[in-house]
C-alpha cells in the first residue's frame, strides 16, 4: 500500500500540555532565569519533557507537509547543532522538522524539538538573519519555558486547551484562518494572560539569542535588523507572516533588542555562501514553474555576474526544466573555482543523472565519497545513482547506513521501504513502513505492517520474536502518548 504521511489517523488533538508549547511563557527576565531544582523540574521533569516532544513531532509530522531535501535538512540540522555549542542548552538531543511552507515561521518545542519553514530562508536574506531566528528559538528550550508556564496553566481551564491544541496544529498545517480563529475562540480573559507571559517570554528569548549569536560568531544586529525590516514589510498587512503572529514585532522591541546588541563588540560574521545557496534551493521549491525560475536566476546572474548562488539556482533550475547542455555551462565556472564544493559537486550528480550520464556520476560520487564519507546529502545522491543503475540491492546497503545514523528520520524509512521493495524484500518491506507509521503518529498502521511482516517470516523465529518485541515497543509507545495527551 502507498506510504502517505496524510495518513496519520490517531486523534490526538485532546486537552493536553502541548496547548501551551507555543502560547505561554513564564513572568521573569534574563537575569532571572531557573535554577535546575525549581518548581518548574518538579511539575515536568527534562526527560517528560523529551517524551511529549516526540509525542508533539509525530503528530506534526503526520498532519503538516515537509520538505525532504537532503541539503536543506542538513544545513538547518548542522547549522542548529553548531549554534547549541555555544548556547545553554544542556538536553542536546535535538529532532527537526523542515516544513514545506513558504511562510516565515520557526518555532521550538518542548523536549528539544526545532521546526523551520521553507520560508525562513526565503525572508531571511542573510545567514545570520536566519542564525538570530534560531537563537532565538534555541533560547526557548535552554530557558525550558514550557515547564516554567506549566505553573500558569493550572490557572487556566482545561476544557480550552483541546481548542488550542487544534488551532496551533492548524495554522501549522497552512490553515491560517482557520487556526487562528479556533485559538481566538478560547477564553478571552485566558489569552490576555498567555499574551502577557508570551511577551515576558519573547524578550526573555531574544536577550539570550544575542548573548548566544556574539557567542557563535554572528553579529547579533542582525537580529534587530530582521525586526526592523519585517516590520517595515508587514506594518499595515491584515495577515502577517505566522512567524509574526506568534512572536509580535513592536517598536520597543525592536528598541530593546537594538540596544542591546549595540552593547556587544562590533563585527561578527554576516553571511556566508552556502547560506545563500540554500536560498536559491528554497527560492526553486516555491517557483510556480521551472520556467519562471529559470527567467528569475537568470535576471539575478544578469544583475550580478560574480553571484554564486544566482548562477548555481540557475543551473538547478535549468536542470529541472530540462535544458541540460546550458546547465552545465552555467555550473562549470563554480565546479572550476571550488572542485571539492560538495554543493556544487551534487548538482553536478544530479544533472549527470538526468543527462543519464551515469558514467560521469558513479565517478563523481566515488571521488566526493573519499573526501565526505558521512556526508548524508552525499550518501543518498549515492543511493538514488544506484537505483538508476538498477542495483536496489546495493542501494538497500547504504540506506541501511543511512539509517544507522538518522533512525528517527521518516524520509529515510520512506525510501528504505521503496529500496526493499526493488530488492524484494518484502518482510524489510514492512519492516520499514512500520518504522516510517511510527515516526508520523500512526501507530495502528505501524502495528499492521508488523503484523504483515510476521506472516512473511513465520519460518523465521528469531525474526519473528524480535519483530514481537518491537510490536509490544509501539504498543506501549501508543499507549504512552495517550495517556499524556488524554
């Protein structure tokens, strides 16, 4: 059967802390920040607080679209990872989830779950316009102000949090209106309160995401600089950008945070090319047609001949349009000034691929996998080379590499199941749609293909056995997230 992540059916939208995740923030300042002992550890513990993220990112991965661009979500991954070196965050066991919109939108949830919008990279047109956005989010996990507002919540109605729940699931999913109508339909005396604590929250964040940009390297004006210009943007818009709607821009905070960071030594790094190529990746996903982008890089090349991501979105965007011959005219000028840019040398796979120069690849990919062993872009330009050549079983091998290192990624399990399937392995088959069920919420489904799975290996008792327990694993997974969410 067709793997669908629309297929998530588990009813999950019930009153439940989460409703409060993204809306409440605790009373206090920067310098007032929360001991290891306090109230908040005692109500909900870090691993609790691990526990319902994953709870939260199952049933976001199972309702909301999501980008499985191997380079996007191993920049934003990278990126992230580099900027919790330097910031407070001690519980660095981070998932992430790249979500296929282009509207402005990052958010942080509890048990250290980071979600980014394709967008992002579209409205911040500097790498650390982008790395002060997610300061900003890291500063909600280090700060743990979900445990901190869990106090606040025992002041509110349970009945409204279900409402809640449903309505930030909503907008997230792209259902703007929708979304925010259904929060505006709680207790208006209970939002004016959320607002307050999201305010004390947001100035909290964005002192810490500048303490922790200077720390990273970054200049944190950038942070102002963004607010500055958003607002400038969006000033008289009836509907903002959701990034907006959650983390409101006025002319104190902006003053606030601008000051602020005029404290810290000038200097810092500002952008930074690879940045800007992954710009360009997003700028091609949210074109209406291959054509229009190609006219769009094309005019940018115009505009600036020495641009790098100009001419390597165009290369891409001829690529996919189909005009192979002036793709790779447009691209050797970057492969000749950096022969080792493993960006520059993916693009060139993929065009090779399409040109079905499989020769040209096999050999590229062989000489990039000397240089960036790990590389998991890398590794599924790999897999993807071995398909076409029409050797699944190969391909099953560094997949299964894949997942040694990325267990938790749904995309890789999605491809593991197609990559069995080739192989004929249909036990691993469903093996895998078991794994990919799980990682979306859908654990009924995930169940039954375990169930499909034994049958196939009923011969097999060590396989079956460990297939058993796996099954009893996501049973009391299920029965778990159930009771945290009833």
């Amino acid at each position: 059967m067709p793997l669908n992540v629309r297929t998530c059916r588990m009813n999950l939208l019930r009153p439940s802390l989460f409703a409060l995740a993204c809306l409440l923030a605790p009373p206090g300042t920067a310098s007032d920040l929360p001991s290891l002992g306090d109230a908040s550890s005692a109500i909900v513990s870090p691993e609790q607080e691990h526990q319902l993220g994953r709870a939260w990112l199952s049933l976001l991965r199972g309702q909301v679209p999501h980008l499985s661009d191997a380079q996007l979500k191993d920049y934003v991954e990278t990126s992230v990872y580099r900027l919790s070196e330097t910031s407070q965050l001690q519980d660095r066991r981070l998932e992430f989830v790249l979500l296929d919109s282009p509207q402005l939108n990052a958010f942080a949830a509890p048990g250290g779950i980071i979600g980014v919008n394709g967008g992002l990279f579209l409205y911040a047109q500097t790498e650390a316009e982008y790395a002060a956005v997610l300061a900003h989010e890291l500063a909600h996990l280090s700060q743990r102000h979900f445990a901190r507002g869990l106090e606040a919540q025992q002041r509110l109605q349970l009945p409204m949090m279900a409402t809640m729940l449903a309505g930030i699931i909503a907008a997230a999913a792209g259902a703007g209106d929708a979304g925010m109508a259904a929060i505006a339909s709680s207790q208006a005396a209970a939002m004016q309160e959320m607002r307050r604590f999201s305010r004390q929250n947001e100035q909290e964040a964005d002192r810490i995401g500048l303490l922790n940009l200077e720390k990273a390297g970054y200049d944190p004006r950038a942070m102002p600089s963004m607010f500055e210009r958003l607002m400038r943007q969006y000033r008289y818009d009836a509907k903002p950008p959701e990034f907006l709607l959650t983390h409101p821009v006025t002319e104190s905070r902006i003053a606030d945070t601008r000051n602020r960071a005029e404290q810290y030594r000038p200097g810092g790094r500002q952008d930074d090319h690879r940045y800007q190529l992954m710009r360009a990746r997003v700028q091609l996903v949210y074109e209406q047609t291959s054509g229009m982008a190609v006219k769009r890089f094309r005019a940018l090349l115009d505009e600036n001949p020495k641009s790098v991501a100009a001419r390597y979105g165009l290369s891409l965007a001829l690529t996919k349009s189909g005009q192979l011959n002036e793709a790779r005219e447009v691209l050797l000028p970057l492969l000749n000034q950096v022969p080792n840019d493993i960006d520059y040398n993916l693009a060139a796979v993929a065009l090779d691929i399409t040109a079905n120069r499989i020769q040209e690849a096999e050999m590229r990919v062989k000489r990039l996998l000397a240089l960036y062993p790990g590389n998991y872009p890398l590794r599924q330009a790999q897999a993807d080379l071995l398909l076409k050549q029409n050797q699944p079983a190969a391909a099953e091998k560094v997949i299964s590499q894949l997942l040694a290192s990325r267990p938790e990624d749904p995309d890789i399990w999605y491809l593991a199941a197609e990559v069995r399937g080739l192989s004929g392995d249909i036990v691993g088959v469903h093996q895998a749609r078991a794994e990919y069920f799980a990682l979306v919420g859908n654990y009924d489904q995930a169940i039954e293909q375990l169930d499909f799975a034994k049958r196939r290996a009923s011969g097999n008792f060590q396989l079956a056995a460990r297939m058993d327990a796996r099954q009893r694993a996501l049973k009391e997974e299920k029965k778990m997230i159930e009771e945290m969410l009833r």
